[in-house]
C-alpha cells in the first residue's frame, strides 16, 4: 500500500479542527494569551552623556524604566538617594515610529520629585529608589534597597503619578530586613531592584538582587547567587508567594585592577499573566560589563515564602524557575554601560513590540546614560499548541 504524506485533505482539516475545538474546551489556558519571546532584534541605542540636567537636576542613575502605553511616555527612576536632588522619577518621551532608537528619539518632558505620606521629599539616606512599575494612569509602584549599614529597611511603595506623593505601602517580611548582628535579611545595596506588574495589573513581583544573608552567598567569579523572587496580589495587597531563581555564575576578568566584582539580579519585566518574564542579570567583571537577558518562567516553581532560610534547607528539593538565556548583550556592536532596567515598550510600525533597555550611570563622568532598544519575536500560546498537534505546519 502506498503512502502519501503530508497531504492535508478536507477530511484531515475537519478532524484537526474538532480536535483543537474539543482540547480548547477542556484546555481554557490556550486563550490565555501567554506569550513566548522566539527572538530579539537590536534596534539602535540613546545615549545622554553623564553631566547633562534637566530642569536643574542631574539626569543619571536610571535603574528602572515603566512604559505608559495610553499616553505613550515612560517614567524611569532615578536612583540618587536624595544627594545631588531629592529622589525622584523623570518623564520621557522615545521616538520609534521609523523602527529604530538614535539619539534623537529620547527626550526628558519632566522630573517629579518623591514625597513620603507627610507630603515631604525623602531625606538623604533615607530611600534608595531603583525599580519602577506603572499601576494605574494615576500611580506607580516604586522599591527602595534600603540601607542595610544604616537599618534602613527596602520598601515597595505606591505613588501618585501626578505629585508623587506616597499612596499605599506593601508589607515586607521580617526575613527580608536589615539585622544588626548581620545575620539575617537584605545584603546592603543587593535589595529590591527589581519591579514589575502584570498586564492585568493583578500581580506585582519585585526580587532580591542577591541572597539574603540567610540563604546563601553573594554572588562571586564562577559562583552565582540565590536571589528570591516576590509576587505581590495587588487586589488584597499581601504577599502571597516567593519563588527561587539561581543567578548564573559569571568569570571575573583575568587582570582586575579595581578588584572589584558585582553580579546579580537588577530587573525583570512581566510578559502575561501567566508566569512568563524577561529578566536582566548585569556582572560587573572587574573590566566592562556582561549584561545577559534571560527567559523565565514561574509555573512550575515551588513556593518558598514560607522558608526562612534557604541555607537551612535542602535545596535539591526546591525546584527553582525555569531560566533559559535570551541574549548576551556582549554580542551587540555597542559598547555596554550599567544595565539595570527594562520594559515592554511601544508597538513599532511593523506591528511587533518593542523592549527597551536603560542604565544606571552613577553619575560617573566615565559612564553614561544609555538606552537599548529591541524588536520582539513573539508566538502565542495557541500557536505553539497548533504546532505541536499539527506538525506539517513547520514544514
């Protein structure tokens, strides 16, 4: 008998049909529109020198960036802990409507300094702001590192977008605060950096940019770091769960003449409503920086929000999430700066959406403030399941 392949007949186009019709019916999580990243193309950077102000205040220190899709602007935190200004957030508006980012695309419309709940701009010292998530049209959620040397706890705060006055406070756990025996909570300056909501607004997530003190290392040449990611319920306004996610370990460059050497976890950005993210993780080798973008995935992760400690557990038994590396940002033909933030950002002309990329310069005359843009290659959930149960299709 003679067989012949791959040849679609009405007969097999009803049968693929009742199929998909029955599975969806049974499978109502294949129309729920996650997304799968399949690619990133690099579509030009922004850069503003370090020394440029912008209504008297120094622009720099940009460590998280949100994108306002119904106004088409961007806020990205400054994270000057009120020394060169009062703390705040700028404004800003980034031209991709020719497919591409140059420096002409970006320019600052406004800085809105920050006021705690009595209406007062934060004190030095008292507030290391770093990542930044639009809410509402009306507030952002903006996390603070703390100051663990001083016993300034992190926090993750709701702020009105027009004044930026402090609306609402997320609880923190006592695990995750400053001790003055060291023994416990945040490592200074390897706190909160991350923040980012899901597209339904029901979710927030922030992380550790390193261990805690009480579950492990910091992050050292050829040896990652054990960050914790949080997931907040927006509606109850509680924690509800914690996930791990194991940085990967990086090599410190041979010759090392600063001797220093920083790695972690500084942002990530939510894709759906289902667990899926893009996530930074940024290494400071000692010469230059390895910047690398990440595709995670929180569904089959266990919750650990009730572990204390993770130094005090069996690790082997606690299923991280699933990681699996995107893009080394070595790569690029640019020269890479401080990455630290990103965001889901405009639909370019040819309907695909963009992710944008921003530094934290330091406010280093050496650094600068640079902006990385990228076009996604998506596949919807739905899609991916057509492909699997139809497989002429990827031929």
């Amino acid at each position: 008998m003679k067989l012949i392949r791959n040849k679609v007949t009405p007969g097999l186009v009803l049968l693929f049909i009742s199929i998909l019709l029955i599975t969806l019916f049974f499978n109502s999580s294949s129309l729920t529109g996650a997304v799968e990243i399949t690619g990133l193309d690099f579509i030009g950077q922004a850069v503003l020198p370090t020394g440029f102000k912008f209504q008297g205040t120094p622009f720099g220190g940009l460590s998280g960036i949100t994108y306002d899709e119904r106004n088409q602007l961007y806020y990205s935190i400054s994270d000057d802990r009120s020394q060169k200004a009062p703390a705040r957030f700028y404004t800003l508006k980034i031209n991709l409507s020719k497919g591409k980012l140059t420096d002409n695309s970006l320019s600052p419309v406004a800085v809105t300094t920050l006021q705690n709940k009595n209406g007062q701009a934060f004190a030095n010292g008292k507030i290391d702001p770093e990542g930044i998530a639009l809410f509402s049209q009306n507030s952002v959620f903006i996390s603070s590192e703390g100051d663990a040397r001083q016993l300034v706890n992190p926090f993750i705060k709701e702020f009105s977008l027009n004044s930026g006055k402090e609306l609402t406070t997320l609880p923190v756990p006592k695990k995750f605060l400053p001790d003055k025996n060291q023994k416990k909570g945040i490592r200074n300056n390897l706190a909160f950096e991350t923040l980012t909501i899901t597209p339904d607004k029901k979710y927030l997530f922030s992380a550790t940019e390193n261990a805690l003190i009480q579950d492990g290392s910091d992050a050292k040449p050829n040896q990652g770091t054990n960050c914790r990611i949080l997931q907040y319920n927006l509606a109850t306004k509680e924690l509800e769960k914690e996930f791990l996610y194991p940085t990967t370990s990086v090599k410190a460059f041979p010759i090392n003449v600063s001797g220093r050497f920083a790695s972690g976890l500084p942002d990530l950005v939510a894709l759906d409503n289902q667990g899926s993210f893009i996530s930074i993780e940024r290494t400071f080798t000692g010469v230059g920086f390895n910047i690398a973008l990440f595709k995670v995935n929180l569904a089959d992760a266990d919750d650990i929000h009730d572990i204390d400690s993770l130094s005090a557990s069996d690790l082997s038994k606690i299923k991280p999430v699933k990681k699996e590396l995107l893009l080394d940002l070595r790569k690029l033909s640019v020269a890479l700066d401080n990455i630290e933030g990103l965001t889901l950002g405009a639909k370019l002309p040819d309907g695909k959406r963009s992710l944008i990329l921003v530094s934290d310069n330091n406010f280093n005359p050496l650094q600068r403030n640079q902006l990385l843009a990228f076009r996604l290659q998506t596949e919807s959930s739905l899609m991916r399941f057509i492909r699997k149960i139809v497989p002429f299709l990827d031929k």
